[in-house]
C-alpha cells in the first residue's frame, strides 16, 4: 500500500486483483449483505476494497456506513472519507 502525504492530508492507493469478490468472505456480514444487493460489479468491488482498506488501515477501530445520500462516513475515528 502506498500512503500519500499532503498537509494533513493521507491519501491511501492500493492495487487489488480485477476480481476481487473472493475477498468478500474477508468482510464483516453487514458488508456482505450490501455487496448482494448491488448488482452492478463496479459498486460490488467498490465496496469490498474500501471496507479491506479501512480494515487494513483501522484495524478494528474504524467501519464504513453511509447517509441517507449514500455518501461514505467513517465511524470510530476522527475524520473524513472518499470512496
């Protein structure tokens, strides 16, 4: 994972696989069941990367919900996300 540094600013870029969906039984059973009710592969892998790199980043402190407008929130830690 490569971590960019701008002010006070972290940009985290990772390469996963093109496929990814054998990673989803990585994910927490709330991520699993949006997964399956997403039928478009691209919003698919979305989801099970962001959810991996919050994982990989957070540990267990920090997990992904969305507003009612389907923006990303990160809870347990202070501060922002983009997906």
């Amino acid at each position: 994972m490569r971590i960019l540094k701008f002010h006070d600013t972290h940009i985290y870029v990772k390469e996963l696989p093109s496929d990814i969906t054998p990673l989803l039984h990585l994910c927490d059973t709330e991520t699993q069941k949006k997964v399956k009710n997403v039928s478009s592969p691209r919003r698919q892998r979305e989801i099970i990367a962001s959810h991996l790199m919050i994982k990989e980043i957070f540990n267990d402190k920090a997990t992904i919900n969305h507003d009612e407008y389907g923006a990303p929130i990160i809870i347990g830690i202070d501060g922002y996300i983009s997906t």
